[in-house]
C-alpha cells in the first residue's frame, strides 16, 4: 500500500491531506474522499483511509484548517469550527479542494467518488452534496447535518446515508428530521441510521481520552456502521 502526506490548495489556503492507496492495481479505481473530525487531521482519519485501500479504493483525507493540524483542546476546536462554517460558500470551497485533488488523480476514477466523513467532516460532506458536487454517494459519521443554505430541488446528485448515535446531543432528533424533510423536497436519495445507547463520537477509539461526557465509543456502532458504509458503497460502484 502506498501512502502519504500530500500538500495541496485551497485558493492561497495551503493545506495538507493524506493519500492512501493499493500500487499493485494499475486500473483506475473508486475514490474516497475523508474529511476528519473538529480536532483536525489526526490517526483516525488516515486509519480509515488505509482501511478503504485494502478494500481497494483510493482514499484521501483532506485537511479542513490548513497544514494538516491537530487541535487538542475543545474550546479552540469550537473557535474554528464556527469560524470555518460562518461563510457556507467558503465551508464548501474547502471540501470541493479536496475533492477536486482526489478526482484529478490518476489513480481514480472520477466518474466513481465518494466522501465520507467523521463530526466536522460529517459535516462537510452533506454541505458538498447539497452544492451538487460529483459525487456516487456520501456517508456521515456522527456529523452535524443543519445547514445555512437548504439544497435546492434537484441540486443533490449524491446518494447520502446518515449514520448517528440515538444518544448524540449534538445531532438531536429535530435536526436529523429537519434534514429529511429538506432532502424529500429536495429530490435526494437519502437513508439514516440511529444506533441506540451511542454518543458522539462513537468511531473513535481513542474518544475517551478527550474527558468529555457526551463523547463515547461504541465498538458495536462502530462496526456496524463500517459494515453498513461498506454495503452502500458496493451498491454505488
């Protein structure tokens, strides 16, 4: 497997992602766009893109603040967090960034891309759908799915699952139905998975070392999302 740090941009934005990727397949492949989580471009992120290139996909992570950095402490993340997504059309921009870098490869096949993505990228990724990106489908991950500008009818060319912890306070019920009725006028394909006794977070190993109490593991969501993120991909490619 072939894999790296790679520098690429974001209009003057200089960012760094993460390139995964099977060197012994010489046909062009699915691409697989990750966007990461509010605490930056860390292990988990370049873990599931090594994880989607043995399953014979090129993957890529992109970076959702610039350099490729990480950010430990919560009220920081927050800070950023607001200030990324106050301009939607820039919060879009820098999704489509990544994008564009995955598909331009030549690894890829660009008429066969998805994204998925992990709380701020889950985040991301419905944002790049709604702006009617070129997308098979996309998959999130215990992401925040409100939005400042509602897809407009027939703008969402994407398949999109929604997989989400019943117990996740930062995705509560009338968002996640507030979502689904903005994609039923919208014209969208679109299923949501709850999973119950599952907080935020639920992906991540290493959540608990964050001190937070609504942020939790859960191996069983976990799994079963990878599992159900998988399926829906053999049903797109």
């Amino acid at each position: 497997m072939n894999s790296a740090n790679i520098d690429y941009q974001d209009g003057a934005v200089a960012l760094r992602g993460y390139l995964a990727y099977d060197e012994t397949q010489s046909e062009r492949r699915p691409g697989v766009l990750v966007m990461p989580g509010g605490f930056g471009l860390g292990d988990n992120a370049k873990v599931r893109c090594e994880m989607l290139a043995r399953m014979g996909y090129a993957a890529f992570a992109g970076d959702p603040y610039g350099g490729g950095i990480e950010i430990d402490d919560l009220k920081e993340v927050m800070k950023r967090v607001t200030e990324l997504r106050a301009d939607v059309a820039k919060f879009r921009q820098r999704g489509r960034a990544a994008l564009d870098y995955l598909r331009a490869l030549p690894q890829v096949d660009p008429d066969r891309v998805a994204a998925i993505g992990y709380c701020l990228g889950g985040t991301f990724v419905p944002e790049l759908a709604r702006d009617g990106a070129p997308l098979a489908g996309v998959v999130t991950f215990h992401g925040g799915l409100e939005t400042k500008r509602p897809a407009e009818p027939g703008a969402v060319r994407a398949k999109l699952m929604i997989l989400t912890g019943a117990d996740d306070p930062t995705v509560p019920p009338a968002q996640i139905n507030a979502f689904a009725d903005e994609m039923t006028k919208g014209g969208a394909d679109w299923h949501v998975v709850i999973y119950s006794g599952t907080k935020h977070a639920f992906t991540y190993p290493d959540a608990a070392s964050r001190k937070i109490d609504w942020i939790e593991y859960n191996k069983s969501s976990d799994d079963r999302s990878w599992s159900a993120m998988r399926s829906f991909f053999e049903e797109i490619f």
